[in-house]
C-alpha cells in the first residue's frame, strides 16, 4: 500500500458514514417523506417529495445529520400560494419546527435527531426554467445521482474532509471556499479524489471547468466549475484566488508527502498578551485597531462588510502614505479592522504630484493653485516633466486617520453607519493588546502565525 | 505697445550687440583669419577656413566673446596630417593658446580679449559623409546663414537669454538643456520668438521637428529636432523631459504675464544653517548625504555618472523598502548624493512576496526555502494567491544602507570604484548640515525653494 493510500484509508475511518448510521438516515429520511406525502393529500394541488443534498447523494462525511427535502409544486401555482402549502406541509412534518426564509419561508426543525430543513419549490422543465434559486436543486441531485457510484461518493467524502482541514470548505461569504456541491462536480469531473488533486496541481488560474460542456457564458473569477444544470451559473463563484492557491498548496504538499494533518483543522493555541506582545516587539510594527459592536446581520452580510472595510482602510492608509505590512478583519461580538503598520508616523509634508506641464488648462490651474502658497514647496517640475508640490500633510499619524479619516473610504453599509454617528474606538501600538484579548485570541494567534 | 513687446524691448537693450561690438568682433574675426590663410599657404595641403558658431551667424548675445574659426583640409588627408597640419596653424594663429583634445586636436587661446577656438576638420560633400562630429558644424553655419536675416538673429538672442534665465540653455551633461543652434533651429522652425513660444506652450510630448523633412531615423527622446544637415541626428537629444516641461512652464508664464523675470537667471541666496535645519525640523524628514571627493573628470563625464548613482541610491533605497520623499546631486570639490527620507528606520521584519502558487516547481522552490525556517512568518498565501513571507530585515536604516549596500547598486563608474575602496563618508539627520555648508549652500538654498 502506498503512503497515500494508507493515510486515505485512515481517513476514511473517520468520514464513511457506518452501515447502521446510513440504515438509521435512510429510514428517517423515509418516515418524513411520508409524512410530507400525507400532508400533501390534503392539499387542493398535487406535488412530490424529492430528497436532496449530501445526504440524499450518499456524500455525506460520517457525523453530519441533515436532511433536506423539498416538496415540489406545479409550475403555475401562485407564490403565495406555494408559500402556504409550503408551510402547512412543514408544520405537519416538523411540529416543533419554525419558519426560516430565504428567497421564500422554509420551515427548518429537528426529527430524531437530525437537522432537518423541508423547502417548497416549483416543479420545472430545467434548471434553466427556474422561478426562485431553490428551484435548482433537485436538478443538482439528478445530475450527481447519475453520475456518483460508491466510490466516487466515498471520495466525495475524502475531498471534503480534505477541504475542511485546510480550511476552505463552506460557499459561505466569510470561507470563500468550496461547496458541497462543488466537491461533488470535482470529483466527479477528475474521476476521483487523488486524480482531482493531481488536476489541481497543475491548475494555471483562471481555472476553467465546464462538466456540461456548455461553452455559453464566461465568468471573471479565478475558479470557474460551470453548472451543469445550469449554463449561465458559476458554482465556483465565491471561492477566492487565495482559496485555489490554498487549495493548489495543500495538493502538492499531500501528493509529496501524504498525511493526515491535512484533513484535519489546524486549531493554534490561543495568544496571551505576552505572546503577542512579545511577537509585536520583534517585528517592531506599529498595530492599529479599529474596533465596534459587531453589527447584527448575518454571517453571510457580516463578513463581506467587514472584509471590504479592511481593504477600505488599508487603502485608505496607503493613499495617505502610510506602509501596511499586513491587516485582518475579524468579528465575534465585536468587529475588527486589524493593520499592522511600518510607522505610526509619517512626515510633516507629502509630495504632491500635479500634471504635466504640457496638458495646458489642467496643468496651468494646478500651477496657480500653488503658485503664490507660501506654506508649500514648489511648484517645480519633476523628472517627467510633471509639476510637484510637496504640502503639509492632513494626516501624519495612524491613530489620527482612524480617527478622522474613515469617513473618507469604502466600508461595509452596517460599519459606515457606525463610523458615521462615532460609535467606533480606535487603539494604537501597545493598547491594542488589551483591547483585543481575549476575545480574538484565536485570530491573533492565527495572525502571529499564518501557514498556507 | 503690448506689455510683451515693451519686455522684449528692453531685453533687446541688453542682449543686442552694439554696432561697436559687431564691428571690433568682425575686424578680430578678419585678421583671424588672414593669419590662419597665411599658415594655411605654407602647408603643403590646400585649405579654407571658414568661420562658425553664434558669432558668425549673428546670433552671439551682447558680451560673448567667441569665436570658432575652422579650417577645412581635403576628405583624403590622413587623420594624422590633418591633426599636425591643425596644431601648426593653430600655433601660426595663436600664439600664446594651447592645444586641447576633442575627437582630435585643436588649438584654444585667446586674441584681443575674445576667446577663440581654432580648429581643424575635414571638408566633406555632405554632412552625412562627416569623418568627425566637428566636420557637420560648417554645414550648420552655411544652412542657417541662408535662413536667419537681421530679425531672426535678434530673436535667436531673445531665445538664448529667455533659456539662460529659466535655467535650460547649454547642451553640457549637467544642464541637460537647449544648446544654441538648437535655439536658432526653433527661431527658425517657429519664425520667430513669440510665434516659437506660442508653439511651445501647445507642445505634447514627445515633440517632433523636422524642418528638412528628412523623416527618417526615429528617436526615444522628449523633443525630437531632426538635424536639418543630418537625418541620423537629434540636435534635441541631451534636452530632458524636466527642462522641456520648464521651458513650456516659462513660455506659458510669459505669454500670460509678460516680464523681464524670465530672461534673469535665479540666485537665491546661499543657505545658512540655521535655515537649513529650520526646513529640516519643518518637514520633519531625514536627510541622508553620501559625500566623496570628487573625481577628477570634466563636467560632461562627471555629472551622468553623479545623476546616475543618484538615481541608483534612490531605487536601491526604495528597493529596501524607504520611502524617497527627494534627491538630488551636486558636484563641487566634493560630490554629494543627497536623499531626503520620509522616515530613517524600518520596522524588523519586511513582506516578501513569492511566485504565484500556481506555478508549480518555482513556486515548490520558494515554498521549501522558507517551510522550515522559524525565523520567518509564514510562508503563507496572500490574497493573489502567492506565496509571502515576512522575513528579516538585512538593512533597516537608511544610514545602514549607504554604508553597506552602495556596492549593489548601478553608480557611475568614477564614484563607484571609490565606494568600493570605501572612501566616502555618510551623513544622517542633523550631521547633513555641518557635512554640507557651506560648500553647497546655493544647492541646498535651491533644494529647500524648489521652483519651476
């Protein structure tokens, strides 16, 4: 046995469901499509029931407990309607459940233990035909189902566990990482798991893979796994580039020296004050915090708001000059924009770079501008020909853009408001350490340690 | 009168020669000549001479004193007959003068208080057939003297004087300006003073001139004035962008606001020292000086190899990762690269950016460099999808740099051989001051009021 093969087979110790769990799932799952069938009797219109998602696919690593099942309606009934019959038949299969909603109410509860989410949708011709997003799954089954054998489900499993311990498995906004779904289509598309991190391997980003062949629309995104069911969706849309080259890292890693480590969530020991004082001594950085109540949204609003306010205030920090040596953004019940900085201070004037000298009205009203300002230096004319103007600085410390300046860029809705009316601190240099612990203990101790 | 035609008169006053002028410098000029015709008679070689230069086309501004006599022997003469039979009329026609060394020798010395220049060269048909750059200088003459009457020389003063006073008249290295038969070409071109200004002010560089219309060769300079007597050469070539950029700088000013500013060269007044720290404290930024007696070479090889390791001090500087608010170099009898920092230190540890992971063994390679290094942050993966690690710094003061990584940049030839035997002195901070004046006081007094 190669050492590949026998890490994998360790793993799949871990992640195959056993005999009994898939008996036990099965028949669960069997006993609420009756249910949902009964409830459907009742009502003035026909539907089905199709099970859907890793458990109905048989890909499902060993200690998840969903099921998900949709119930089906004609194309033609009205949404309100749809609605209703929706929620009445899941009240009927989940008493204790309670209505979530997504693009329309779902009704998500508990049954014997596994967590179970029971969604109307429209019964279309295709995927392409569809009236609301969930409408596509049971396409997605359908798909997988004809293609996935035993084997290929169990790699399925491989590949997540895989994903989950290098840490880019989920689509959620906050990972960027990969789906389900989209570990399926892989797998499926290299025809298994060790042949799909060889094709990973050699990836040459942007990465285009089209199961379907549709050959149809084209994405701007470094990792493109076009829908079969669907020719205009990409599933890969959310995964970043630094997720692929995560992805690409571990690969070659796995194939030279195959492990267990990757298919298990690296979990660093939390950071004391000391540690990371001691850690912003020896790089002799400057760390700026700015810090608010974590706003109340979702996970999946949250962190693109929070995310692009990072890069809104590192941009900003280096429009004014400032040299960013690296930033985080984390949340928890509070919300944190992280900089780490070459210099809390900059000099006293910025230089200024206007036209060139040849671009006529442009160039001749920035040189009036300055022209008779005794508080600048310049105008001249620079090695390109450009005037220049070196100018007090608005800004010079850090802490002073923190706190004036953020107005200035782009931040997420729900953190632009706060920073709006105030409701934001801001700490320099050694005060960040206790400002941030410990709650983020574990992001700092990420951060003081980052490994691709 | 208009106010620019009121500037102009009375800049005439002072730039026109007098009548007395041009006699006594055309009666020098005369027995000059009859002196080198009489040396030329005892040669074995038949000969002309030919007056050149500003003051055989008129266009000499009042008080220059130069005159350029040539003596054109025979295409076939050999090199050194020609060089002989030069040196004996030189020494028949000026006594007193000795003899300098260009691409060949001639004779320099002075007659009746003008400074002349006696030198010999080949007649050739064409001044595409010359066997050395002196042979094209008579074909100038004759090709201007068929092209400037009274008013266009008198303009081509104005020019001369207009460039002197904005600091952009002299073809040598240092300047990097517009030499003199480049202004009577533009006078020429342009038919005159205001109507060239006008021009110049709509210029777009780079700017094409061309007045044989040759079409020709092509150049990758800022101006581009195609020699009327030679397609193959740009008579604008030395001009830098900076200075074209200042003379469309002056000649908008001057067509909006007429005055007699422009034709009067700056002389700000030499800096102090407690002026020169006051702007250092001001701007609250770092000086650095490297300082090295200055090698013993004419100013046209000195200063490209003194701008040279200015910009190869400041790209070594900005490489390290310093932030280069300004430079500049100045010659005198020591030479200085003067560099102005935003700050004077950097933090420990600097981000080193790897290849893309995606490119497999470069990018294994830098991976394995680092994997095992404790002394490194990471290696991890950023947001591009690279490899980054954050590594120590080798050099982190600007001080640290100049004394130990001079080596590593590109410098001129002269100043790097002494850099490499160490003998240069650094300065940083408050040192620049004691270090610098007042050798350098106009430099600094023009660094510190920097004007277009």
């Amino acid at each position: 046995m190669t050492d590949a093969a026998a890490v994998i087979e360790r793993v799949r110790q871990r992640v195959d469901p056993t005999p009994a769990e898939r008996r036990a799932l099965a028949a669960a799952a069997s006993r609420l499509t009756e249910r949902a069938e009964a409830a459907i009797a009742e009502l003035p219109v026909a539907a089905d029931v199709v099970q859907v998602g890793s458990t109905a696919r048989g890909t499902w690593v060993a200690g998840d407990r969903d099921i998900d099942l949709f119930v089906r309606f004609p194309s033609d009934l009205p949404r309100e309607q749809l609605e209703t019959y929706g929620t009445t038949v899941g009240a009927a299969v989940l008493p204790d459940g309670h209505e979530e909603y997504a693009e329309h109410p779902y009704v998500t509860g508990t049954f014997e233990g596994y967590a179970v989410d029971l969604v109307p949708c429209y019964d279309v011709a295709a995927a392409t035909e569809i009236k609301s997003a969930v409408d596509r799954t049971p396409f997605h089954t359908t798909y997988l189902q004809e293609r996935l054998d035993d084997d290929l489900a169990a790699d399925v499993r491989l590949c997540k566990q895989f994903l989950k311990g290098i840490g880019v498995y989920g689509s959620d906004l906050r990972t960027q990482g990969f789906s389900g779904y989209l570990c399926e289509l892989l797998v499926v598309e290299y025809g298994g798991f060790q042949a799909m991190l060889a094709a990973i391997e050699d990836w040459q980003p942007p990465v285009v893979i089209d199961p379907a062949a549709h050959q149809q629309a084209s994405f701007d995104d470094p990792l493109v796994v076009v829908d079969p069911t669907d020719p205009e969706r990409n599933v890969a849309a959310v995964v970043s580039a630094a997720n692929v080259a995560t992805v690409q890292h571990h690969a070659r890693r796995f194939r030279a020296t195959p492990s267990e480590d990757a298919f298990t969530p690296a979990s660093p020991a939390p950071l004391d004050a000391a540690a990371l004082r001691s850690h912003i001594d020896r790089r002799d950085t400057t760390p700026l915090a700015v810090v608010l109540d974590a706003p109340d949204v979702v996970a999946d609003q949250l962190y693109p708001q929070l995310y692009r306010s990072r890069d809104g205030v590192v941009r900003g920090l280096r429009e004014h000059g400032f040299d960013v040596v690296r930033a985080a953004a984390w949340a928890d019940e509070r919300a944190v924009v992280f900089v780490e900085l070459a210099s809390a201070e900059l000099p006293a004037v910025e230089r200024h770079v206007g036209p060139p000298v040849s671009v006529g009205t442009h160039a001749e009203r920035f040189y009036e501008t300055y022209a008779d300002d005794d508080g600048v230096y310049g105008p001249f004319v620079d090695d390109d020909g450009r005037y220049v103007v070196e100018r007090d600085r608005d800004v010079r410390t850090a802490g002073g853009f923190a706190r004036t300046e953020l107005g200035t860029v782009a931040l997420g809705a729900r953190i632009e408001s706060r920073v709006a009316s105030g409701d934001y601190d801001v700490y320099v240099g050694d005060a960040v350490v206790e400002a941030l612990l410990p709650e983020f203990e574990s992001e700092l101790a990420a951060y003081v340690d980052p490994k691709a």
